[in-house]
C-alpha cells in the first residue's frame, strides 16, 4: 500500500527543505541505538534492535524530528519491560511491528493514540504482554490487524471496532472473554486457540458478518457446548474449529449457521455419539458444498445411535471419523446393514 502520507506534508517539504533543510529523520546520533530510515519522502521506517526504555524515549520525545508521520516502527528483541506514557511522543507510524520482545509486559495507550487514524497493523507476538488498552480500539479507526499471539494475556474486554480484520490473541492465558455487546463487524479471522477459555461471551460471533476463520481449538470448552454458544451470520464462514477441548455433548442449535462450504473441526474431543437433534442440522448444512465434519480422534461407538447418519443418503460422506471398536471409517458404515438392525 501507498502510504497515507499527507499531501500537506508534501507541501510542507517541498516549501521547506530549500529554506531551512527539513530533515527527514534527526540527527543520528539524537536516536541511537536506533535508526531511522528513509526511502522516498512518502516513507520514513524507524528500526531498533537494541536500546533501553530510556533510550527510545528520548529518540522520540527529545530528538528533533520535522516530520512525525512515518510509515514502519521495528522494534524487535528488546528487553525493554513497557511501552510507557508517551513512549513515542508525537510521532505516528502505519505498522507497529513490536515482536519477540519478551519481557514487554504492557502497552500504555498514549503510545498507540498519536497513531489512532494511520495506524493499519500492530504485531506484538511473542512478548510477554498482560495489559493492552483495548479500551482505545474503537478510535483506531484505521485499524485492521491487531496481532498479539504468545503473549501472557488472561482476560480480554469487551471488544468494539468496525475496522479490524483480524485479531489474533493465540497461545496467551486468557481464561475469560468479558460478556457484554461485542462488536467486531469486519472481522474475517478471528484466532482464540492455545487459551483456557471454559466459555464465550454470549453472541460473540453473531454480528460477524465477514467471518471466515473462527480458531478456538485447544481451550477447555467442553464437557457441553450450551445451546446459542456461536450463533454464526457469515456467508463467507469457511473454517470452525473447535479441536481439543474436552467436548462431548453438543446441545441441539450450540452451533448454528454453518454454509455450504464451512469445514467444522471437532477433531480430539471426547464425543461418544453424535446426537441426531444437535448433529443432524449441521451435516444437512454442509451437504451440497466443499464443507465437512472433522470428528477424527473421538471414541464413537458405532451402534443404532448412529442410524440417522449412516441411513440418509449422502450425510455419512460429510463426516470424517471412525469407530472406536473396529476402526473402521464412519464414512464406510453399510447402510443396508444399520437398516436390518436398527429399523
Ligand atoms: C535533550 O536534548 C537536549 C538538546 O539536544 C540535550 O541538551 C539534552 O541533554 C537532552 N536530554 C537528555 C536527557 O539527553
Ligand atoms: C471493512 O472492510 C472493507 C474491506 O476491507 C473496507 O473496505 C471497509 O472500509 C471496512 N470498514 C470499516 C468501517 O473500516
Ligand atoms: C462453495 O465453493 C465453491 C467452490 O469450491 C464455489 O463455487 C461456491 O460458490 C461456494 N459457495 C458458497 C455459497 O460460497
């Protein structure tokens, strides 16, 4: 993408640099051990690969800087434990890449707010990160990637953006999604495994009318998914995954608005049977397109139980799985058989 440069500022350079000599970066002895970088007038990068808190406080907030808008801030590998109040003075960047820094324990919002109407990306992965002002997402009105997998995370609020696209809070600790009126409405991919979460905020996904991607496997949702737990609205919604998580039971409408071409994975749980009144709906869903029904690694036991699956014309294809005494597919159960003995 071009940057959003502005074109006053465009016009601030041209009527400037003749005059004064407007510098696009300080003087590099003002920010070191940092580096600032420019390409072209339109992008500027500033990288950092060492430095303390100070250090980088005073690159931003004491360093002579002429023109604050700049397109990447790097900042990887640094021990450094916050990003504190006006970590960045009044500069604002398009992309934040602030990864592997594993100590950094907390983002103060005063660093992200000079950035709330550029800012399109954060990637704060691999750090060690429990406290984020997500309070201040619904200013970041330019917002769509916010990337904070491999942090140390374990409660997250109530989330509101119309901007973001995608969210990434992967292998933190989180244990709770806060209840109330989530809102995400742009949001395709939407990654939650490798958390502990028991349970999700109700209607959660029931305004996520772009959803493509749902990843919550490896949380503790099982044993019984309520009735209403993921109510999904997207036409587009390709991938629900739901392995490793203890589930046995899901009540009838736990899971709805499955399309033609959404491929559910409930792979490594703990399912015995598949219940006719909760299972039936979702196969019948996926029938006429590419979507199918992971249940590979659940202990199921091939008896009468599952007569409805085996006997309706075509559903036992959309199902991958095996039976826990002979493993044979369920896919290859013989329909004229469970009609002799089950019918
Ligand atoms: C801030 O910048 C001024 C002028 O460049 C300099 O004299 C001063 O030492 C700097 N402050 C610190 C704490 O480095
Ligand atoms: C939602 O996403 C689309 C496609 O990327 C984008 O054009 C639109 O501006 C976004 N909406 C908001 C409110 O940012
Ligand atoms: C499902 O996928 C097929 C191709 O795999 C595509 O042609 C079709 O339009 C898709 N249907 C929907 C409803 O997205």
């Amino acid at each position: 993408m071009k940057s959003g440069f502005p074109i006053t500022t465009w016009l601030l350079f041209l009527f400037t640099v003749g005059s004064r000599g407007l510098n696009l970066c300080p003087p590099y002895d003002e920010i070191l051990p940092c580096g600032c970088y420019p390409h072209a007038i339109a992008s500027i990068d500033f990288l950092c690969y060492d430095g303390t808190e100070s250090e980088i406080h005073l690159a931003f907030n004491n360093a002579t800087w002429d023109v604050t808008e700049l397109r990447f801030l790097t900042m990887n590998g640094l021990s450094i434990e916050k990003l504190p109040e006006g970590a960045f003075g009044d500069v604002s960047f398009q992309e934040m890449r602030l990864q592997y820094n594993e100590v950094l324990a907390s983002v103060h919002a005063t660093a992200l707010l000079p950035s709330k109407n550029r800012l399109v990306k954060i990637f704060l992965d691999y750090g060690n990160v429990n406290a984020f002002p997500f309070d201040i997402l619904p200013e970041m009105t330019a917002l769509k990637e916010l990337k904070m997998g491999f942090n140390s995370l374990t409660e997250v609020p109530v989330l509101r953006s119309n901007s973001l696209e995608i969210l990434d809070l992967a292998f933190n600790r989180i244990r709770s999604l806060k209840e109330g009126a989530w809102s995400l409405p742009n949001l395709t991919t939407f990654r939650l495994l490798g958390n502990e979460l028991m349970t999700l905020p109700e209607g959660i996904v029931s305004n996520m009318e772009r959803l493509v991607s749902f990843e919550c496997q490896m949380n503790r949702l099982g044993p019984t998914l309520p009735k209403d737990l993921l109510n999904f609205a997207s036409s587009t919604l390709n991938l629900i995954h739901l392995a490793g998580n203890g589930i046995s039971r899901l009540e009838p409408g736990a899971i709805t608005g499955l399309q033609v071409n959404t491929t559910m994975c409930l792979h490594q749980n703990s399912f015995e049977l598949l219940d006719e009144a909760s299972f039936r709906p979702i196969v019948e869903s996926i029938l006429s397109g590419s979507g199918y029904l992971d249940l590979n690694g659940n202990p199921f036991t091939c008896d009468c139980d599952l007569a409805w699956l085996v006997i309706n014309e075509g559903l036992r294809f959309e199902v991958n799985g095996f039976c826990r005494d002979n493993e044979i597919p369920l896919r290859d159960l013989d329909p004229e058989e469970y009609i002799q003995l089950c019918t």
